[in-house]
C-alpha cells in the first residue's frame, strides 16, 4: 500500500513540474465548458424554451455539472500506456514487483484529484460570474446512485484506455492515432460532453445508450439531476455493469495476448 | 526577389514532398487518423442540423447561416492544420537540439519550422469541405461584392492564424514547460466553430478583438451575408496587420533568448 | 580576411528556473519560481587562422559546445565581440551560413525515415549548390566515407557509424570554409573514431578548411589538433600546441607495474610515489624527468612481470592546472 501512496505523490509532483503546461491545460478544459455553456445558453435565450425535455435551468445545470464529473472521470494518465508499450519502457515496469495495472490505476487517481481541486475552483469562479440556475441534489438515494455512476464511469473509462493503449503491441506505430480516433473524437461526441444524450431521435439515442460512451458523463450528471430515475436507473446501471465486466474481461483476454506478442519480439 | 521565392517554393515542394512519403509509409495511421477527422465533422455537423431541424434559429441566424459559419471556421482551420502541421513537431525538435541544426542553414528557420510538414491527409478533406463551403455559400444568396468581400476576409483571417502559430512557435522557444499553447490556440479559435455572437460580454469583446477569433471566422462568413460594416472591415485588417507584426517581433526576440539543449 | 574566427571577451550567461523536491515545493515552483543565473563563458579571446585545426577540450559543462554554438550563431552573446570569416555569426546572413557547417554528434539533420540521398537533394536546394558541383562534390565525399551502398536506405536503419558518415556528407555536400565539430566522436567505436579522425584531418589538409572541433576525448586531439584550447567553467586555461601543455602541467607521469611477488613492498616508495597499491598491482607517479630511471630501478630491485609508462590523463592536467593555476 505504501508504494501505491508513494507513486500516488510523484505523479501528482510531476503534473506540477511543468507549471505553465498545468495551468494551461486547466484553462483549455475551461474554454471547453465556456462554448458548451454559451451554446446552451443561447439555445435557450428565450427563457420559455423548452427542447427535449430541458428548459433553460435544467441544462446550464446539466453543463456545470459536466466540469465536476469530467474532472473525476476524464482525467487519467492511462493514455500514456501506449506509448510505454511502443517504446518498451514497459519492461521496466514489468520487472518491477508492481502490478500494472494498479500502478497506472493510481496514476490516474492522483490525475483525478488535482484536476478535481482546480475544476472545483473553477467552477465557483465561473459560478460567480455566469451566474446560472443550479439545481441542488438532496435526495439521499439519487445521491447514492450518482456516487455508484461514477466509480462505474471511472472504470469504463479506465478500461477503455488500456484497451486502446494494447494496439501498440502488435502496431506499435497505431499508438496516438488509436486514441485520437476513439479516445479524442468519439468519447468526445457520445460521452454527452457536448449535448445531452437524450436529445438524439429514438434509433440513434437507443444505439449510443447501449454503447459504453454515454456512462462517462451524461448517465452520471443526469441522475444527479434526478432525471433518470426508478427503472430507468436500475436499466443504465445494469448496462454500465455489464460493459465494465465485459471490458475488463476483454482486456485481461487482450493484454494476455499481448504481453506474449511483447514478450516474443523482446523490445 | 523572384529568385528568393522561387527558391523557396522549391523548398517548400520537396519539404512536402517529403513529408508525404513519410506517412504515405504509415497508412493504417494515415486512416486511422482521416477517419477520425472526418467523423469529428460529421458529429458537430450532425448536431447542429438536428438541433436547428425545422426552422429553429440561434442568436438570430437561420440553419443555413450557422451550418456557414461552421463551415468557415473548418475552411480557416484545416488550411492552417494543412500548412503549418510542422508546429507540432517544433517542442520535440528544441528538446533534442536538431532545431541548432535548423538554425544553421542558409533557410530561413522560420519558414522551416512553421512549413516544414504539410499534411497530406489534408489534400483529402480540403476539397470536399470547398464544395461544401461553396454549396452553402451559395443558399445565401450573396451579392458579387459580398463574395468578394468574403474571400478577402477569409485571407485575413489565414494570416491571423499564421501570426497566432509564429507566436505559439516563439514561446516554445523561451519556455521550454510550454507543452499546450498549440493546443489552448485550438480550443481557442474552436469557439469560433459558432458565431462568436453567442458569447457574452466580456468574453466576446475578448474573442473579437483580443484574441480575434471574431475577425478570423465570424466575419468572413457575416460579409458573405453582408451583415458588415466597412469600419469592422477596417478594423480586421488592421488586426491582422497588427498581429502579423507583433508576431514577427516575437519571433526574432525568441531567438535572441535560445539556450539550446546542453551538449 | 586575416583570420577566419576573432573572439574577444566573449561572455554567455544562462538563465534557469530550480524547482524543490517534493510536494510543497512542487505548489511552490508553481507560485514563485526561482531562477538561477549559469555563467557558461566567462570572458574568453582568441582568434583562428584560415585552415586551422583547433581543438577544444575541457571537461563536460566547461563551455565549450556553448562557444562553438555561439560561434555559428545559435547563441545571442551576452557581451564580448565574434567576428567568423568576416561576419557577425548572429545575424545568420545567408551568405555566412553557406560558408559554414555544424556537425554534432548524436545529432542529426537526415530525415529519419527517408533515404539520405533525399536530404541531399534539399540541402542542394537550401545551399543553392550548382547541379555539376554537387554531383562532384557528392561522388567525392560518398568515396571518401564509403557510404555509396547506403544512400537510399532509410537513415534509421543505419548504424551509429554509418549515420554519422552520411551527416558528414550532408554538412559537406557545400565545401563549407569553416567547420565546427562539436564531439563527432562520442557513441563510435574505435574502429569509426579512428575512420573519423582520418576523415577529418584528410579534409583539413585537402581543402585547407579551418575546423574547430570540441571533444573530451583524448584521443581526438592527440590525433589531429596541432593546437589545442583548454576550457574549463567558461574560462581559456591554455591555448597552444599540444605538446606544450602536456610537458607545461603534467610535471610526472604514471608508471604502472604488475609484481609477480609481494617482497620488498615498502620499499617502493623510494622510486616514486605510490598511488595506488592492489597487489598485484601498483600505480606509480613519478616526475617526468626521471621516469626512464625511474623505471630502470623498478625493474632491477623488484619482481616486475608487467610495465606500462602513461601520461596523466588530461582530466587529471585541467583539475590539475585550474587548482594550482598557471604559475607552475
């Protein structure tokens, strides 16, 4: 346990060694929030609009909300791996009495909790000068379930990376263009970064709600907004179980296969 | 004079040339990578086209206005990702010393630096985004002059974009812990992906003449649906002069604090 | 032009941001951070004649790469006045840089995925190189570095040893007046270093190019550099001919024998002074004077199976000198 506190520290120092390069990523993921924010916001101009079930108080909540669980979920240093596996720094670790996994687990834990400091920080600053309808949550058992929705959320994505972090054992040269691919572009798009998920038309809604994509942030804020409640709340937890069971049985199947491939050419 | 340019076509072309062969050799990448891009388009695309559906507007403009104002922003963004994808290398270059030898050429290290690397993934997304552009374009209904005038801004706001990668390129320079002012850039001038009408005060203000996003996408695509005054078109040119000038400055003030990687 | 390269107290400073160890000094360095002035060149003058062969040595950090760096114009001297073939080498004009050429070992201007031959074909380009002149030039010096079987392998395939020979050829494809080398024989083995040193001091005699060459390597110098500059914390300790500063500063040498029996131990010391006792080894040093004599005894009274005569190593001379100063 120990060890783990350890690299717990020296990962939270080392985002700090490059002070500038820190603040500026803080300031990239605020510009991100500020169009989000002020594209719903004019969306919603006129205060008696209502699309798809939103109105103007429920969805600039919605936006705020995503700072909070973006910090707790989207931060994570696992991305790195790929590049540990393209230029054989895996081995070093592999010859460490360290499980892997857990190390990075930790890595991007620490990730979590500075960027959860800063995005706290800024969403009171941010707060205060916007200004926007915020809606509170007290009921205890949506609270619970939100509290579950995240460590679920924080797993999907976990998984998600080391899955698409593996590629490089057999195409080492796949290994920023995987990410960029999925990790950038998609999670983007259908993690509900960007507009709520349920303001898709039917077909299209059902696919991304079954798809891992939409656990990340959009199932997560949506049931602290008591939105999705009762059966419908049991249904996303099941589906965010199942895909966290059935990712990380792929990816114990993938990195099994993968070490050997490593291991074979001896990098 | 000629000579000099001529020279540095030359360069230029086989800089790009190279390139070119280079991820030609990667193809799984390349697609990876086209596949990517392409898909990014089509989601922000797709959304605002569902979302503006029947003849909703936004901040006063119509489906098609906005889908323009889209398309400008990508037209602006993709020439400048196309030309100058070169900006991306420059950290690593500085880190490991060879840009000393970039330094060393009778070539001009800016030029090198800043052009060094088109992207030939780009060649395939240019085209269509023009016809797409142009399709759009042509729902509005311009007047000649406006087409003009849309053309002319659209430059402007190109070498907007030059001064703003000069500049990301001289802070690499001075400060080495400077990892994503490339990037803060791009989720800059993506608030331009909308009318920077939405944002408010002060933030507009910002965008418009601070960090002239506004003057870089809004504009041109606002004088295509002649929704400009000459005193703004006046005031983009003189941004863009301005920008171009102080980024140049930088650059030679970075290169008088280059310390170079250690022996 | 008289001389090829004038510097006059030319100073270089640095300035460096320290960081803290730890967590708090991690939220520190974020907060206030503190900066640290380098001084890499102290104020050093000297000038070099066309066709030259200079070496610069002094130990890692000394400022040596820093003055070959500003002497091509990559560093904005802090004050002090450098003059190379006539030009101010910061403004970089391009007549100057297609006079000069920058070799680093390690260090590459190739396209690393390409063939050599590519980055040949843009530096004929960039340097505006004649097309029969370059073909001359390039046939030449493909001949000399026997890397006609290589140029349209991608460079990353090639060796260490290969690499270096095609950034030779790349930074010599233009005839350049003035060559600085900046360790081009850190990471070869013997075999290419000594290829290496060859090539270099062929050139020099050849075309009469004036090179400045920077190394901690010993060997390098001994070979090639009639005149040696010794550097060390940004100052100029000696500036002369090789030999001069071997016989000025190293008033002994090392004598080290491997004895066959332990008799008579103590009494080493009466030859000379014992530096290092492991039977069955043993490193004297003794004034070099009388080495030869030195020697003699040693072999007469004590049961020597093994001797070697050695300079002191050049690292030992500079600690040596920069402590005691010159007035030895």
């Amino acid at each position: 346990m120990q060890k783990y506190w350890s690299i717990f520290k020296i990962s939270f120092e080392q985002e700090f060694a490059y002070r500038l390069n820190f603040i500026l990523w803080r300031v990239r993921n605020v510009f991100q929030i500020l169009l989000t924010y002020f594209l719903w916001s004019t969306v919603f101009s006129n205060p008696q609009t209502e699309i798809f079930g939103y109105d103007r108080t429920k969805i600039l909540t919605y936006v705020f909300g995503i700072m909070i669980v973006r910090a707790l979920v989207l931060s994570a240093r696992a991305m790195d791996v790929s590049s540990d596996i393209a230029q054989g720094d895996l081995s070093n670790y592999l010859l460490k009495p360290l499980s892997y996994f857990k190390y990075w687990f930790t890595r991007d834990i620490s990730s979590k909790a500075l960027n959860l400091i800063f995005a706290a920080i800024e969403f009171a600053v941010l707060f205060v000068i916007l200004k926007p309808p915020f809606f509170l949550q007290t009921n205890a058992v949506a609270l619970l379930a939100f509290f579950v929705t995240i460590i679920l959320a924080v797993l999907i994505y976990f998984f998600l990376l080391f899955l698409i972090s593996s590629i490089p054992f057999w195409a080492p040269e796949l290994g920023w263009s995987s990410h960029f691919l999925v990790t950038v572009v998609i999670i983007e798009a259908l993690s509900g970064s960007l507009f709520p998920i349920n303001i898709l038309p039917g077909l299209l809604q059902s696919i991304a709600l079954a798809l891992p994509f939409p656990y990340l942030i959009y199932f997560p804020v949506e049931v602290y907004l008591g939105n999705i409640t009762g059966t419908a709340l049991i249904g996303g937890l099941m589906i965010a179980v199942a895909w966290t069971g059935v990712l990380w049985i792929a990816l114990n199947f993938v990195w099994q296969k993968g070490l050997k491939v490593y291991q074979a050419i001896g990098r | 004079m000629t000579k000099r340019f001529k020279k540095y076509f030359k360069i230029w072309w086989m800089m790009s040339r190279n390139s070119f062969s280079v991820v030609l050799g990667q193809r799984l990448a390349l697609s990876f990578f086209l596949v990517g891009k392409i898909l990014r388009f089509i989601f922000f695309f797709g959304f605002l086209y569902f979302l503006l559906l029947g003849n909703s507007t936004l901040a006063g403009y119509t489906s098609n206005q906005i889908i323009f104002f889209f398309l400008t922003f990508n037209l602006i963004d993709v020439i400048t990702q196309f030309l100058f994808r070169e900006v991306y290398n420059f950290r690593p270059m500085i880190i490991n010393g060879d840009f000393d030898l970039v330094l060393v050429k009778p070539l001009n290290a800016l030029f090198r630096v800043l052009m060094g690397g088109a992207d030939i993934i780009d060649l395939i997304t240019i085209p269509p985004l023009i016809i797409l552009t142009i399709y759009y374009g042509a729902l509005l209904h311009p007047a000649f002059y406006q087409t003009m005038l849309f053309l002319v801004l659209l430059v402007n706001g190109f070498l907007i974009a030059t001064a703003f990668h000069i500049i990301v390129l001289s802070f690499a320079i001075v400060t080495l812990e400077v990892d994503h002012t490339t990037m803060i850039y791009r989720d800059l001038t993506s608030l331009g992906r909308l009318p920077v009408d939405i944002y408010k005060e002060p933030l507009k203000a910002f965008l418009t003449y601070l960090i002239p996003v506004g003057i870089m996408m809004t504009l041109p695509a606002k004088a295509a649906m002649g929704l400009v005054a000459p005193m703004g078109i006046l005031v983009a040119f003189l941004v863009g002069a301005i920008a171009l000038i102080v980024a140049f400055r930088f650059w030679n003030y970075a290169l008088t604090k280059y310390s170079s990687a250690s022996s | 032009m008289d001389r090829a390269v004038i510097v006059d107290n030319l100073v270089k400073n640095f300035e460096i941001t320290e960081k803290e160890p730890g967590l708090s000094g991690a939220f520190k360095s974020l907060l206030s951070p503190k900066k640290k002035t380098v001084h890499a060149i102290r104020g050093i003058s000297f000038s070099v004649q066309p066709g030259e062969l200079v070496g610069f040595i002094g130990p890692n950090g000394a400022g040596k790469t820093t003055t070959l760096k500003t002497l091509s114009g990559l560093l904005y001297p802090t004050s002090g006045f450098v003059e190379v073939l006539d030009y101010d080498p910061w403004e970089r004009r391009p007549e100057f840089l297609k006079q000069i050429s920058l070799v680093m070992g390690q260090k590459n201007q190739l396209w690393w995925d390409l063939p050599a031959i590519e980055t040949f074909e843009l530096n004929k380009a960039i340097y505006e190189i004649p097309g029969r002149e370059y073909e001359a030039n390039l046939k030449e010096l493909v001949e000399l570095l026997e890397v006609e079987k290589f140029l349209n392998t991608p460079v990353r395939k090639l060796s260490l040893g290969q690499r270096m020979r095609m950034e030779l050829t790349a930074a010599l494809l233009y005839k350049p007046k003035v060559l600085f080398l900046d360790e081009p024989t850190i990471g070869l083995d013997l075999v290419a270093q000594q290829k290496m040193r060859d090539f270099i001091y062929d050139y020099n005699r050849r075309y009469g190019a004036t090179v400045l060459l920077t190394s901690h390597n010993m060997d390098d110098l001994v070979d090639l550099a009639r005149r040696v500059i010794v550097i060390d914390e940004g100052k100029i300790l000696f500036d002369g001919a090789l030999e001069e500063l071997v016989t000025k500063f190293a008033k002994e040498k090392i004598i080290k024998a491997t004895l066959s029996k332990e008799d008579g131990i103590a009494n080493l010391e009466t030859i000379g002074k014992v530096k290092r006792l492991a039977f069955p080894e043993v490193v004297l040093s003794v004034p070099r004077s009388a080495t030869a004599v030195a020697a003699a005894e040693l072999l007469q009274n004590f049961p020597v199976e093994d001797l070697t005569i050695e300079e002191i190593p050049i690292e030992d001379v500079i600690r040596k000198v920069f402590k005691g100063g010159l007035r030895k």
